[in-house]
C-alpha cells in the first residue's frame, strides 16, 4: 500500500500550470469518447453474444472500426429539421444535454499524484468541497435537454418522452442522493479525491451496502437505460424525446447517454469500490496503488458496471411505468431515508469506540437493511394485478360481466354506439393527442390537420 501522503486532498488542487490544466482536460475528453466508441460496439458484440447472433464484423478488423464508421455516417447525414418546430430550442437541447455529461467527470478522480515533464499533479481534474454534489447538480442540468427536445420538437411522442424523463429523473435522483448522504456520514466529506483517501484500509461498499444496492439502482433510472428506458420506449413512443431528431443531433443525444453511462459508472467507482486503489490481492504488491498503474484499476473498475449497463438491456424486458414509480417511491426513498438515519445513529453510539467496532455494526446492520431492500423490491414485482383491475377505469370497463349487462353494447345498432363516443379537439392542447378510449375525433379533423401539414410543409 502507499503511503496517506501520496492520497490526494484539496489542498493539492489549483497549483498546475495552465498547460497542464489544457493536457488534463484534453485527456478525460478524449477518455470518455473513447469509452463511448467502445462501449457502443462492446454492447452491441455482448447483446450479439447473449442472442446467439454474430454482432457487428465486417468495418474493420472483426468489426473494431464499426462505432467509428456509425459516428461518421451520422455526422454526414443530411440534418432535418421537421416543420412547426420551436427552432431554437429544438437546436440547443442536444447541446445542453451533451455538455453537462462532459462537465460532470471533472471532479473524479482516476489516480494519485503522478510526476508530468517534472510536475507533480493528480490524476485528476479538479476537486471541490462538495464535489458529489456538484456531480449531482451538472446531472441535473442535462435532462433539461431531455425535457426541452421533448418539448421542442411540437409532436405527441416527443412530449410524452419529456414528461416522462421529468418523472423519472425527479424519482430517481432523491433516491440517488439519500444514498450519498451515509457515504458522507462515514467520511466526513463530499470531496471526491478525499473519499477515496478514506478507503485506503476497506471499501464503503462493505459498510453501506445498502446505499450501494440503491445507487446501482438509481443510476440505471438516472441515466434512462433499460429496463428503464421509459422516455425513449420505442414500443410505446416510437423513440421519445428523441423521435424528430436525426444526423449529428441525434448523435449528440447518444454520445450524451453514453458519457452519463461513465460518470455514473466512475462515480459508482470512486464512492463504493475504493476509487483508483488496487483490488485485492494485487493491493498486496507495495507499487500496485502508485504510478500510473491506479488509472488501469480504475478503469477496469468502471468497465464493470458499463457490462452491467449492457446485461441488463439484454436481460430484462422494460418495466410498466406504475412499477417503475412504485419501485421508486415505495421503494428505494423509503429505505435509503431510513438506511440515512441508522448510519447516523450508528455513529453516534459509537463514538469513542474503536474503528473496527463501528465497522462490524455498521456491515451487520447493511447486511439486515440489503435483505429488507431486496424483500420490498419483490413484493412490488409481485404488486398483484386483482386490485389493479378493481380499481382502474380501463380495466373495470374490460370487464365481460359488465359488457354482457351493458344493452348498448350487446344492440348491432351504430346509431346507439355512436351517442356514447365522446368526440374531443386533439389540438385543444397546442399539440396532438391521440383519443382515448371512449373518444373519436370529430368529422373532418383528420383531413383538416393533412392539409395543414401539407400547408406548413418545406
């Protein structure tokens, strides 16, 4: 092991000259294109492999090049822009949905302090007090490109993917931040460089593993990855929020995801499995968690939840959007709520007693809080369909002792179905809805919104 010196603190960030700062920044953008290109084609030969399929094989060697030729072909694509769309909106928000997913790696940390042309600098951007937090914030800001695409694009589907990633990402993240309370607890800080300084003799994920199970959780909603992948749900919403898009702002939309799949991933990293810190037992060789080496550790670290990123879209179908706010809500709030308050507690009774004390009851009260975790997730999954149908209009209407005790149901006559239609303005909104059950649109509508089509088209 290195020594406490070698951890970097916040008192060793601000020093480097301004080339090295350039070199830095330079450095993590070029590591996480890298990341995307390979992870678009690493996924695409897993899920190939998982289906018994051969994947992607024929641009370049075994199919190496073949993210690189996908980049390129959406960048030479003709762009369109489709008429009654909100233009400058439209064009912003795969910008500001793409660079908050760059901005947000700049506070983690991917290895010590290292020697460059004779400066000793971390392997780091930058650090701040509240640097999860701030993480947290820049996330924050990204779905607003979501949300304003969705709103931008004046069609039904893309709203809808909107609204549903305002949900989503509104759930999620209360869940996601409740679990980096009690890592904070333990650490006393919201530095990135310093959190992983404080797992030099056991990981957090031994102590909170609770907080852990959460936040793998969450980030899979947070970052709109099957099964939760509600706001693009192509068998719903055609492709969501993205659905107008196409040419090099629908590639911006996926380098954005891709780039979130790796912040999540590193963060994942720096908070639960001891950040850049070598694994055991290569921790046992004394230069394993010094040099340049940690930047391979941390890396293979990260990799390991992309693959999980990847087997879960093979996996698992989507979820219905009520148990994906159920798990949510019911769920994952709840217990990283109370999961918060034991850790608190913990500490407390625990003070003035020895380390490994606090560590022992903390990793046994983990264990009992995880097997709750997981029992309240499978009682939603088993969330019983009876009451759903007793209670839902759509469902009781579905009923066939309802239909058989219904006379204008049971008549042949059109005239007596046509009086219980409920005709609507699918425009009253400002966008089009699609009628519900019960509701047809009213004569001519349908002709009319053609030929205004037609009128508005280039």
């Amino acid at each position: 092991m290195i020594a406490a010196t070698d951890y970097p603190t916040l008192a060793d960030f601000g020093y480097d000259p301004w080339w090295l700062m350039l070199a830095k920044a330079i450095g993590v953008f070029a590591f996480l294109v890298v990341t995307v290109l390979a992870g678009i084609l690493i996924e695409r030969k897993i899920m190939a492999r998982m289906q018994r399929r051969l994947g992607p094989n024929r641009v370049g060697p075994g199919g190496l090049l073949q993210s690189l030729a996908d980049g390129v072909k959406l960048a030479l694509k003709e762009g369109i822009t489709p008429a009654g769309v909100d233009t400058v909106i439209y064009l912003l928000a795969p910008v500001i949905a793409v660079i908050p997913a760059f901005t947000a790696f700049a506070v983690i940390p991917m290895g010590p302090e290292v020697s460059v042309f004779g400066h000793r600098t971390p392997l780091q951007l930058t650090d701040l007090p509240v640097g999860v937090l701030y993480v947290l914030a820049i996330t924050s800001i990204g779905v607003y490109g979501i949300i304003l695409a969705g709103w931008a694009s004046s069609s039904t589907y893309p709203l809808l993917g909107g609204l549903r990633s305002t949900a989503q990402v509104i759930s999620y993240e209360i869940a996601m931040g409740l679990s980096f309370a009690s890592v904070f607890l333990i650490s006393a800080t919201m530095s990135t460089s310093e959190i992983v300084g404080g797992q030099q003799h056991h990981w957090y994920i031994l102590l909170v593993l609770p907080a852990f199970v959460i936040y793998l959780i969450s980030m899979v909603g947070e970052t709109n990855r099957a099964p939760f992948d509600l706001p693009e749900a192509e068998g719903e919403l055609v492709g969501g929020f993205h659905t107008e898009y196409s040419s090099l702002k629908f590639a911006m939309f996926m380098l954005a995801e891709y780039v979130n799949m790796a912040t999540v991933s590193a963060l994942a990293t720096t908070l639960f499995l001891g950040g850049w810190q070598a694994p055991w037992p290569i921790s046992v060789w004394d230069g394993a968690s010094s040099g340049w080496w940690p930047l391979l550790w941390f890396t293979a670290k990260m990799w390991c939840f992309l693959f999980m990123f990847f087997w879960l879209r093979t996996a698992l179908p989507r979820l219905r959007y009520d148990q994906f706010m159920n798990l949510g809500w019911k769920v994952l709030i709840p217990v990283a709520l109370g999961w918060v308050l034991v850790v608190g507690v913990i500490d407390q009774a625990t003070r003035g007693q020895s380390e490994l004390v606090t560590s022992l009851i903390l990793a046994a009260a983990g264990i009992c809080t995880t097997a709750l975790l997981i029992y309240a997730i499978a009682s939603i999954s088993r969330s019983s369909d009876p009451s759903l149908r007793s209670s839902h209009p759509s469902r009781r209407s579905s009923d066939p002792s309802r239909r058989s005790s219904d006379p204008s149901r049971r008549s042949s006559d059109p005239s007596r179905w046509s009086s219980e239609v409920e005709t609507f303005d699918p425009m009253a909104g400002g966008f089009p809805v699609p009628p519900l059950p019960g509701q047809t649109l009213p004569e001519g509508a349908l002709d009319k919104k053609i030929a205004v089509d037609q009128k508005g088209a280039p």
